[in-house]
C-alpha cells in the first residue's frame, strides 16, 4: 500500500539541487501549494541541519540560509 510522503521528504523533492533558501521561505512555499499542514520554522531549522543533503550557511543575525547539495 502506498503512502502519502512525509512533509520533510515532500519539501526534499520541491528545493532544487543548489539552491539556497531560509525556513520562512519553504513556509511561504508549502502555503502557496495550498499544503494544509505547515512545520514550524524551528522545526524546519533542525531538520536541515541534521539532514547530510543540506549545509548550513550562517550569516550573522540574518535568518539561517540552507543549501542543498544532494
């Protein structure tokens, strides 16, 4: 039986290889999507950053950029 993708695996497969993006920004996307359950952007933080398909670039007191490299 098929199963729906989790949310994490689902906002895997919508960020492009390279691409940089924050937390509010996958937030403002699953929203335009119409997605009706939306993480938080904590929770978001810490699934990237112990994701290997993510690096972390930090960037002072602005919010926390994410790369995907995978």
């Amino acid at each position: 039986m098929r199963k729906k993708p989790k949310i994490f695996d689902s906002i895997k497969t919508m960020i492009d290889i390279g691409e940089e993006i924050t937390a509010q920004q996958v937030i403002d996307r699953l929203i335009n999507m119409g997605r009706k359950e939306i993480p938080t952007k904590k929770s978001l933080s810490v699934k990237f950053k112990n994701d290997k398909q993510f690096v972390v670039i930090k960037r002072g007191r602005c919010p926390t950029i994410f790369k995907r490299i995978l």
